[in-house]
C-alpha cells in the first residue's frame, strides 16, 4: 500500500470522531503550554532581574565583612585603614566607604526609618545615580564634617509629599540635617529600597555612631579586568587581616569582595534552576497528555478490530497498520503542540503586560529553544505512548479481526 494511502486512511479516521480527537490532545495541549509558560517566565524573570544589577556596572565591586550576611560571626571586620588601603590599588578607582545607621527619619509629624548610609561623593558615581534637584555630597561636606543629606526619591515623597524638600530640614535620631539634594528615581519595583536611602557625610556619621576604627562597606569601581582587580582586593586585605590562605579558599577569609558580574552570574544559576524546575513540573503534564494517547488509541484499535482484519484480507501489510495508527498519534499531538505553543505564548504575553504594568520596565523573554523543546517533546510523547497500541494493531489476526464483535 502506498505510503500517501495510509497517511490520508490515518487522517480520515482522525477526522471521522473528532470529537475524541479533541479530547485528546488537551493533555498535549496543556503540556506543552504550560512548559513554554513556565521557561518564558522563568527567562523573563532572569531578564528582569539581570537587567536591574547591570545598571550599576559590569566593574562595581562590593567589599564587606561576612557577619553582615552569616548570624553569629563577627561583624566588624573591615577597617577604615582598608579603605584607605584599598584607594591606593592601581587596579581600582572611585573607592567609597559606607557606615550604615539605624536610627529613624523625620520630618514635622512624618517618620520613616530608611536605609541610611554615611558615604563619600564616590558612591553616587560607581552606582550610576545622578540628581533630580540639588546637588550630590562633596568633599567640602565630607571634610567639614557639615550636617547635610542627600535623599532617594521615595524618601522624599514619604517625608514631603508636595513639599519640595530642599533647604528642608530633617531629623536623624537627635542630628539636624539640611537636604542639598534628591535622588533621580530608579525607575523599577527592585529598586525601590535604593529609593528610599538617605546618604549623609561619612564624617557625620562616624560622629553619630562613634565609629573611629571599622566600617561596613567598601564600594568601588575597577579599572581593569574584575578578575585581576579582585585578586588585588584579596591579597591586601588577607595581608592586612593577618588571614593565612595561600590557596584562596574563601571560606577562610573574614570579608567578602564581590563584583556586580559575580552576582549576575549568581543570580543567573538560581533563576536558570528554577526555570528548569517548573520546566519539568509543567512537563508531567505532556506525560499525562502522553498517557491519554495511548488509551484512547488503545480503545480506537479495539473499536476498529473488524476494520483492521478487513484492510489486513485485502492486502494491507502489517507494516502499513503500524504506520497508520503511528500516524494518528503523531498527528494528534503535532496539532495539541501547535496549539499549545499559542496558548502557552499568548498566556505568557498577557502575563507580560500585567507585570509591566506593576514593575514598569520588564521584557517579555519567548524562549525559541522552548519552543522546539516543547514540540520536540510533544511529537515524542506521541510516537513513544502510540507505539504500543500501534504494535498491537498490526498484531492481529486477520481471521480474528474479522470475527470481531
């Protein structure tokens, strides 16, 4: 029999209960849907989240010490004499120390509590952010020891509201403050807490705390390779904190000195794994989808048994049986592909506009490898869950498919 023969008896026999049909690529449908769903939001996510660190800069380094983020370790452990240390590295540039203060912000009968950060001019620079009004902290302010603050937008909309805040004066804990400037915003919901910061002189803030030896953090800028400006970082500062690793463990040193390039990276391999993870969570449903197939290809070839003996009488090979049923199950689950490619696409694209709407700069990320990986998988479940009642079909004993009832 020839090969266009069988593959319009498979497609007519499709045709002739579609209503089976239909029900039958859901589970392909919603399978393949949900897997292109599940990696397009992962991808996006990843995008998102990505895009957000790399506006600070592929050289931004972050220097602190590991209490910061392990309980029960000790928490000072870098000096200002680091600092100072640090700026005299030819590997690295616009070095900035950071004290960070807990008290609370107010202003008239307004009160926020807001990060608060004790810093050099250099800070502004190495994080990308520029001013909206005013002017950003200076040298003189930094020297003189001069009670002023500069503020994140959402600061000043907390505290002012309709007031414009500069020349205002606020209150940190006991301390007067004068605001010379405000922060452009950040323009995105994961920058929000970089909104809300108040930066004031590192002189001032080492009055408020007391703080004459340790610091909490060290940000700057590389001028080289990240890489060789890193190796500089931590050979210094193991010398310095009398840390013995010749070999470079870590785990053995008492800081942390990371670029923005390693937390991208970071960042990347959790997001790449959790992307995977639903991907193969949404995949149990192509496997159920596959499952669906072969049953309902199961009760096709015992509705057709008497068929099947007839067509086998009349000529058909075994091999032209096995290849239509084939065909079928193919066929069913290229179309519940199809469809669930434009189901999962549109869903994630709706999906998209939401989070947009709510995050404000967010790209919708279509995995193309998704979707060849999904079809992929799809045409699969329908060849390797169609086999089986294909080989059956093709089994059968055209006297006692006849005698079928």
């Amino acid at each position: 029999m020839r090969t266009e023969d069988t593959i319009g008896i498979a497609l007519e026999a499709l045709r002739r209960h579609k209503s089976r049909s239909v029900i039958t690529t859901l589970g392909i449908i919603i399978g393949v849907g949900s897997v292109i769903l599940m990696v397009s939001i992962g991808a996006s996510f990843e995008r998102y989240i990505l895009d957000q660190v790399d506006q600070f800069g592929g050289n931004v380094f972050e220097i602190h010490a590991k209490g910061l983020q392990d309980i029960g370790k000790e928490t000072l452990t870098i000096t200002i004499g680091d600092y100072e240390a640090i700026r005299g590295l030819s590997t690295v540039r616009s070095v900035s120390p950071v004290i960070f203060l807990s008290s609370r912000v107010s202003y008239g009968d307004q009160e926020i509590a807001p990060m608060i950060m004790g810093t050099t001019k250099e800070i502004f620079h190495n994080w990308s952010m520029e001013v909206a009004k005013g002017r950003l902290l200076s040298d003189a302010d930094d020297q003189g020891a001069r009670s002023v603050a500069v503020i994140g937008s959402k600061a000043a909309e907390e505290l002012f509201s309709n007031e414009d805040p500069m020349g205002k004066r606020i209150s940190i804990g006991s301390r007067k403050l004068t605001v010379v400037g405000v922060l452009d915003s950040l323009g995105s919901a994961l920058a929000q807490q970089m909104d809300s910061v108040v930066y004031i002189p590192f002189s001032v803030a080492k009055a408020v705390t007391g703080r004459t030896r340790y610091i909490d953090y060290i940000s700057l800028q590389s001028t080289v390779d990240t890489s060789l400006a890193q190796a500089d970082i931590q050979s210094l500062l193991r010398q310095r904190h009398n840390i013995d690793n010749p070999e470079g463990d870590p785990d053995k040193d008492d800081f942390y000195a990371r670029s923005v390039e390693q937390a991208m990276e970071i960042i990347s391999a959790i997001t790449m794994g959790i992307t995977v993870f639903l991907g193969l969570i949404a995949g149990i449903s192509l496997l159920v989808g596959g499952i669906g197939i072969m049953n309902i290809m199961f009760v096709s070839v015992s509705e057709r048994t008497k068929e099947i003996g007839l067509r086998k009488a009349v000529g058909a090979k075994r091999n032209d049986i096995l290849f239509q049923f084939l065909i079928e199950a193919i066929v069913l689950t290229l179309i519940g592909g199809v469809i669930g490619i434009l189901m999962g696409v549109g869903i994630g694209y709706m999906l998209y506009l939401i989070a947009r709407y709510f995050l404000g700069d967010f790209t919708f990320a279509l995995s193309v490898n998704a979707i060849f990986l999904a079809m992929g998988m799809a045409v699969s479940t329908g060849l390797v869950f169609g086999i089986y009642p294909a080989k059956k079909a093709a089994d059968l004993s055209p006297m006692e498919a006849i005698r079928w009832e």
